[in-house]
C-alpha cells in the first residue's frame, strides 16, 4: 500500500473539507460537507485500558509530511499528527519525546527499539501493531468555475473529459468507476491542473487535500472549485492516518486508542484539525 497521503508532502497551506455517504458508483460520496467529520467508532462502553505504561515514551515522526509532521520556522515539531499524538501524551500522563527523521527508516527505527510509536506516515500493517485511524484521505472532482455538469455519477460523466494522474490511486479509481468517460492521463498533477484551468479538461480528480492546496495556489488563478462529493473507496483513494508500535506492545497500543477516543470526544482532535486543515471547500 502506498504511503498515506503522501500527496500532502512539503505543503503547509490547507484547505479540506470531509463527509460520506451516499452511493455512487460502488462507492461512497458525500452528500453534505462537514468541516470535521468523527473518524473514529467510539464503543462508549469500552472500559480505558489499565495496564501499567512506561513513563517515558519517544515518538518517532517524519521530518518532512506537513501538513501532518515537520519543522516549522523555529525548527520545532509541527503538524496536525504532532499535536494529536502531544494531547493523547498529556491524556495519557506520559512523559513523550519526538525523534524526527526520514519517512524511509521510521519503520526500522520502530523495529530496532529506536523509539516506542510512528505517530504518522506508514499504513497499517501485519508487522506491526496499529491504533485506529485518526484520520483519513479522500478524493474529488475539480472543475472550472461556471462549469455545469448534472452530478458526478457515470451517466451524467459519460463523455467528459476526465483527468487524473497516470499511475496514481485517483488513476485507478476512474478506470474502475468512469469507463464510460474519456479518461486522460497526465504525467505531473501540475500539468493535469493547468489543463483544467485553461479548458483542456472537463473535471480534474484529484486527492482531496493536494486539491484544496492547488485551489489556493496563485496557478490557480482563482478558476476552479470542487465538484460533488469527497469520495470513499478503501480499496484505491481512501487510506487512514495510524499510530505504528511494535507487534507485542499492545498495552500501549490500545492506551492510545483509548487516547483517541478521548480526544475526538473532547474536541481536542477537531482543534488539531482547524490548527492545520483550517477550512472545508467541498
């Protein structure tokens, strides 16, 4: 699986909105915006984990994913994954130091006891322990500004011209769900954009996220918006936000589970996410 949202990299300016549900082409599409939908199944039920934790913990991050992690001006740790993973530290008692480094070697830094939690980046896997998301990636369609198409069903897309990168998740989810379309592939999301802007292309689809930052970019030049719905496929665009720990280190695993759960319930979460997705355009 690829990284998550590693579209996101190196862009410090957000705009995003999320929201599901209704159906559409086997998938799921928002019907409504909500600025900051719950991610997150609570079972309020759930009795906190009492297992005894270790005082200190040091979380492992990648230096350079913003919005989610990196260094900000000052050179400290900045981004919407640190500031959840500093609160779920302070809901948790614990003392929790950040160890930054490459996206490539946080994975065998966690292995080799370098620290105790990858707190943002890789996607779950069998190797490793993995809290549930606390957030996840979608996708939209970008179209210029007084554009007129009936919806972002296949009948009512059928024929358009539809861009997406060549080789991407957006990629494969068109060819999969607009066949009826003409699908045009591009080799740089730039040069899909700029199509869109200048008439080339009917709609763009494109990660939500990298799509509120063109959106807000001067090559932008103000001509577009989102069209529709953010949507929901697991097996293509839709990928969570995790926190990694070792296979074993269940304890901790599910202390920051609890954590989470707790933090979504407070509000702490949505503060993290108007901190660094300040906005909802679509």
């Amino acid at each position: 699986m690829p990284r998550i949202i590693a579209i996101a990299r190196k862009m410090y300016l957000i705009v995003i909105s999320l929201a599901l549900v209704v159906n559409c082409c086997s998938v799921a599409v928002a019907s409504e915006a909500q600025q900051f939908p719950l991610f997150r199944h609570i079972d309020k039920a759930a009795l906190a984990p009492v297992a005894k934790l270790p005082t200190m913990i040091t979380l492992l991050v990648d230096e350079d994913f913003a919005p989610f992690s990196f260094k900000s001006a000052d050179g400290k740790s900045a981004g919407l994954s640190v500031q959840i993973a500093a609160a779920a530290c302070a809901e948790l008692m614990l003392q929790c130091q950040l160890q930054t480094m490459p996206y490539a070697n946080l994975l065998n830094a966690l292995q080799e006891k370098h620290g105790d939690v990858v707190i943002g980046g890789p996607p779950a896997s069998p190797q490793f322990g993995s809290t549930r998301p606390y957030y996840f990636s979608y996708a939209q369609f970008f179209v210029r500004g007084g554009s007129n198409f009936g919806g972002v069903d296949t009948k009512s897309l059928a024929g358009r011209r539809l861009g997406s990168v060549k080789g991407t998740a957006q990629d494969a989810f068109l060819k999969r769900n607009f066949d009826r379309s003409t699908l045009v592939p591009f080799t740089t999301e730039e040069g899909m954009f700029e199509a869109l802007r200048t008439g080339g292309l009917d709609l763009a689809f494109a990660d939500s996220l990298r799509g509120a930052f063109w959106l807000k970019s001067q090559n932008s030049r103000s001509c577009c918006a989102p069209f529709g719905g953010a949507f929901v496929d697991k097996a293509t665009i839709t990928h969570g936000l995790v926190m990694l720990t070792r296979r074993g280190d269940d304890a901790l695993r599910e202390a920051l589970d609890a954590a989470l759960d707790r933090l979504q319930e407070k509000g702490a979460s949505a503060k993290a996410f108007a901190t660094y997705l300040p906005s909802s355009p679509f």
